[in-house]
C-alpha cells in the first residue's frame, strides 16, 4: 500500500511538473526543445495519412452500407468478435416480392410472367451486390480499419511517450539553468544527461514508426486496386444481367398493349372534360389525314362513305364530354354508348364513331371500348 501510494505521488509529481513545463511553453517563459526537420515531416505527413484514411473509410461504410442502424449493428459485431449475420440485399427482397406477387396475379398472365422474369434478375443482381460488399470489405475496409485500429494506435502512443521524454528533457535544462551550487548542477547536468539518452532513443522509435507510413501507402494502394476490380466486376455483372433481361422482355415486346386500357395511351395523356375547361382542347388531338376522310371546299374535314373496309366495330362508352372541332369529328357526351370501328391507314389516336345516322371521327382517349 505504502508502494502504491509513493508511486502515485511520485506519477502525481510528474504530470504536475510536464503541466507546469507545458503551459509556460505556450506562454513563451520556457524554452522548448524542437524536433527535428524530418521527424516533422513524418509526424505532418503521418497526421494527413490518418485524417484521410479516416474519411475514406467511413464514406466507403456509407457507400457499402446507407443504413446507420445497420452500420451500427455491424460495429458491435466486431467489437464483440462475432460474426456479422447474413443480410437480404435490397434486390433480392424486391426480386422475392415480384415472384410472390406473380403467384397471386397468376404466374401464365402476361403481368404475373414478366414479374417473375423480372424478380428472378432483381435476386441475381442482389447476389452480385451481396458479392460485391463481401469482397469490398475484406480487401478494402479491412486493411483500411486495420491501419487506424492497429498501426495508428501504436504511433500514437509512441508519439504521446515522445512528447513526455521532451518535457522531462525541457524540465531537466531548465534545472541546469537554475542550479546554483556545484553540488545542484552537477545533479541536474546528470538528470539533463539520462532525459537527453531517453529523448534520443524515444525519438528514434518514432522515427521508425513514422516511416513504416510509406510501406502503409504501398498497401493501401493495393488495396485500392482491388477495390475498383471489385466495383468493376460489380457493375458489369449488373450490365451483363440487365442486358440479358432487356433481350427476355423484347420477346413480347407487345405483351402490355393487349391488356392496356385505351383511355391510358402512353403517347397521349387522360384527357381533361371540355365541360369542366371550357375552351380548352385535351393534348393529342391532332387530326391527321386518313382513309375514308375527304377535305371540303371550306378547307374543313368530312368522313366520307367509303369502299375501304373497316375493321373492329364494337361498343364504346363515353367517358368524357367531347366538342367536335370539324365536320369530320363527332360531338360526345358522357355515359353514351356508340358504335366505334378503325379503317386501315387510320391514326391509331382516333376511331370512327357512329351514333344513329351520325358518323365522324372521335379520339381514343375518350372512349371506354366494352367488346
């Protein structure tokens, strides 16, 4: 106990003294010894390594990993030296939602096979992601957490213990300055002697820790290397399977076009009542020049009984008041029935409508087709 107690007074003694030694070299009363040149250069360069190795490493745990909880999750792992469980990737979730939507929908409809399709390549993009991350880690993040968890930690020290042995040194000229009696000098000229050896050597291995920097850099840069192999077999993994599911889907490059609902063109957007925006005329409604439509004397357009024959008669509801703008279209209202057909050459937007005796053009985008 009695040990103990001298050792903290005596470590209580040090620290008071380095604090007093200190503060005066920041307020200019005490001289302080300087490092050389080199070593100064090795402490910046050294500094600059960590501060940007850091960054680094934690946008590379944000690029691989956006979630923060998961980050988090996977600290913890680590510090506990466990193993980091398996995560879904975000591909595979969405591929296995597709395929599980494709049985409700019914895997033989036109919807419900291309969502399999799809899913399937969503799972094999979500495996390379997976693939990707795994590589990723080990040859990139590792090494660069290695650096800052292990080497850093171990200059650090030896820079701390450096700092330490130039106080002590700094503390021991100033006794030598102040020592009056030969007796007291001689004293401090040998405590001066043993902090001068201590410095030397501490600074000696710092020196050699600072340089292993280099050899530092050098792995990084492999590092480095692997990691945009890595990045470059990813995303041509994901080219090469978005290319393959592209050529699957250019099979039925028609599929959708059967089960579409004429009012929803993709080429041409819902249309807006001519009864609630008066004045103004729904987008698409361009007349073109067809088959079976005759221009008149007054520069307007008029259907004409034609010999052509026409094709696809069935019923159509109205879904929205529609304003004729010539002779060559017909007036609708909504919730009527009429009889619509095409005539070959005839502007996929528009359909001959027929209501009793009267007969003109009318647009798709207003028509619910019942048969």
């Amino acid at each position: 106990m009695d040990f103990n107690l001298k050792k903290l007074t005596s470590d209580a003694g040090v620290f008071f003294t380095r604090a007093v030694q200190f503060t005066e070299e920041k307020l200019g009363s005490a001289e302080k010894t300087e490092l050389d040149t080199h070593l100064e250069n090795l402490i910046a360069r050294a500094d600059c390594t960590k501060n940007w190795t850091e960054k680094i490493f934690r946008q590379t745990e944000v690029l691989l990993q956006p979630n923060p909880s998961a980050r988090i999750e996977e600290f913890f792992y680590e510090k506990l030296d466990k193993k980091i469980p398996s995560r879904t990737t975000n591909g595979e979730l969405l591929g296995q939602y597709m395929l599980d939507a494709a049985k409700d929908f019914g895997p033989g409809t036109p919807y419900g096979s291309t969502l399999i399709t799809v899913g399937e390549y969503q799972i094999r993009l979500g495996g390379a992601e997976r693939e990707f991350l795994q590589t990723s880690a080990i040859n990139f993040l590792t090494p660069l957490r290695n650096f800052l968890e292990g080497d850093w930690r171990t200059i650090s020290k030896e820079r701390r213990l450096l700092e330490n042995r130039r106080l002590d040194l700094d503390i021991c000229k100033a006794r030598v300055k102040k020592a009056k009696q030969a007796e007291a000098k001689a004293a401090a000229e040998q405590e001066l002697r043993v902090a001068q050896t201590e410095f030397d050597r501490q600074a000696e291995v710092t020196r050699l820790l600072l340089e292993g920097i280099s050899s530092t850099h050098v792995n990084h840069l492999r590092c480095l290397h692997e990691f945009v192999e890595a990045q470059a077999t990813y995303y041509a993994q994901c080219h090469q399977y978005m290319q393959e599911l592209q050529k699957e889907l250019s099979r039925y490059p028609n599929s959708f076009a059967s089960n579409a609902n004429p009012s929803t063109s993709a080429t041409c957007p819902s249309p807006v009542s001519s009864a609630t925006l008066p004045g103004v005329s729904p987008p698409c409604l361009a007349s073109t020049s067809t088959p079976g439509i005759a221009r008149e004397p007054s520069g307007q357009l008029k259907i004409q009984d034609v010999q052509q024959p026409s094709t696809g008669h069935r019923k159509a509801k109205v879904l929205y008041d529609y304003d004729a703008h010539d002779t060559s279209e017909l007036s609708l209202l909504a919730d009527e029935l009429i009889t619509v057909y095409t005539v070959p050459g005839m502007d996929p937007d528009w359909l001959v409508g027929e209501r009793g005796n009267q007969k003109g053009k009318v647009p798709v985008t207003y028509l619910e087709l019942l048969s």
